[in-house]
C-alpha cells in the first residue's frame, strides 16, 4: 500500500471512529422477561430485548443455546448508553 493510501484509509478508520455516536457494549449474558422473549445483557449493565419474531424481526440465533453461546461477546448498539439511562442490573 501507498503512503499516501495508507494515509487516507486511516484517516477513515478514524472518522468513522469518531462519527459512531453509538455506544458499542458486549453481551455478557441471557435471560427471558416476563413474555418469554430474550433479553441480552450488556456489559454496561444495560438490558436489550432480542426478540425473534418471523418475518419483521429474524434473530433465530437467540432461540438455541449454541446461538446465543456464538453471541457472547458480540458488540451491539447500545441506545440506553446514550441516552444516559439508568442501570438495568441491580
Ligand atoms: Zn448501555
């Protein structure tokens, strides 16, 4: 690669870097709410519904234990980190 190239792309990395205003958090754990629908748990202590429900929403993964164990440690968007929420985890 190019000095210049290189240069360029990461500059990119880092706007981009820069312009994701969403908090990325890893999930660190399941459980099921009152309805039977998953809900991750975040490492910010945030909980986040991952509802599997055909055709709108399709997360088949969080319906089997090996998905949701393949799901550790992935980041999501985490929107409460945002907006400044309060803690899920007590
Ligand atoms: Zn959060």
């Amino acid at each position: 690669m190019h000095q210049q190239q290189l240069k360029k792309a990461l500059k990119n990395a880092i706007y981009l870097l820069s312009d994701d205003k969403t908090m990325k958090q890893k999930i660190v754990g399941y459980h099921l709410d009152e309805a039977g629908d998953w809900v991750v748990e975040l490492s910010c202590d945030h909980f986040q519904h991952v509802r599997h429900q055909p055709p709108f929403i399709n997360r088949p993964w969080v319906v089997t234990e090996a998905g949701r164990k393949q799901m550790l440690g992935l980041e999501l968007n985490c929107k409460k980190c945002d907006q400044n929420a309060p803690k899920d985890k007590v």
